[in-house]
C-alpha cells in the first residue's frame, strides 16, 4: 500500500507501464506520479537502441522490428522491479503490450494516457528538445489499438491539468481489479 502526497491510500502495482502516443505526456505524468507516491520512474525513451532515436529523429517511423529489443528492454526492466515502479512506453499495438507482459514475467498494468489528435499536437509543437518530430504524430495514431478490457488497463483523458491526470490515475488504480 502506497500513500499518496495527499494521505490517501492506494495500492500500486508492482510494474505499471503508461502508454499512448508520442506526446501524451507519459514522461510528465510518469514523473508526476512517482513523485506523489514514492514508485519510481523510468522513461522507456532511454531504453530505446541509438538507431530508432536516429531514425525517429529523422522523422521515419520505427517498424515492429525496430520496436522488438525496445519492447524486450521495456519488459526486462519491468521484470526486476523490487517497488512499484512505472516505465513510460507507447505500447501502442496489443501485441507489444504481450510481449511486454511476457518479458516482465508477471502481470503489468497499463495506464492509457489518451488525448485526441488535436490536444497531443498542439502539446508536442510546444515541446523542446524531443527527438519524436510532430511529422510522426499520424503514424503513431495509425498504430494504436487502445487497449482491450481484458488487457488489465484504463485509459486517462489528458486534457486536464497535470495534477488532475495524476488524481485520475490514483482513482482508476483504487478501483481496478487486481491481477
């Protein structure tokens, strides 16, 4: 049981993955969250292989198999958590939320931060020093399979303030079933 900075209690789980397209915010709200509750953070962008921040950066999509050692390191560093902890990943297809699962080696919760085209661009033309150009914006929404109500996840509106998506979060993990 975790106590939030506000004294409320709420289990986390062991390994939590917030997922969405790129620009959903799952950096901010991942670092939000752990800060409210003392899990840790890890951003899945640092475990990208050097060749798809290359790639990404000159705007060309990644492809599965640019995606599989990421997903696999995404996964492995989900396996050895000790404490709750959130890794920040896009997931944006059911099959790598499986292979993330699969990696990790027991249950996984994803956190959908969810947000329409409109809000995540305006979001990402305002952000500096990103190596994900708002040209991929399309391919990313292309690619996402929201998550299934068998997948063990919920899924966040993000237009709201920071603070708000954080509480959202809190709520919808008191109330999911757990695994």
């Amino acid at each position: 049981m975790t106590t939030t900075d506000e004294g409320q209690a709420v289990e986390l789980p062991l390994r939590m993955v917030l997922m969405g397209v790129a620009g959903s915010g799952k950096s901010s709200v991942g670092e939000a969250l752990a800060r409210r509750t003392g899990a840790l953070y890890s951003d899945g962008d640092d475990l990208h292989p050097r060749e798809n921040i290359e790639k990404m950066s000159r705007g060309e999509a990644l492809t599965d198999a640019d995606r599989w050692p990421w997903l696999t390191r995404v996964g492995e560093r989900l396996a050895g958590a000790t404490k709750p902890l959130i890794v920040g990943c896009s997931a944006l297809k059911r099959i790598y939320r499986d292979h993330i699962r699969q990696e990790a080696g027991g249950p996984v919760v994803f956190v959908h931060l969810s947000g329409s085209r409109a809000v995540i661009a305006a979001r990402m033309g305002t952000r500096t020093g990103h190596f994900m150009p708002t040209t991929l914006l399309d391919s990313q929404f292309a690619a996402l399979e929201p998550p299934g109500p068998d997948e063990n996840a919920v899924t966040i509106d993000i237009d709201q303030p920071l603070d708000a998506v954080v509480d959202a979060i809190l709520a919808a993990l008191r109330d999911l079933p757990r695994a």
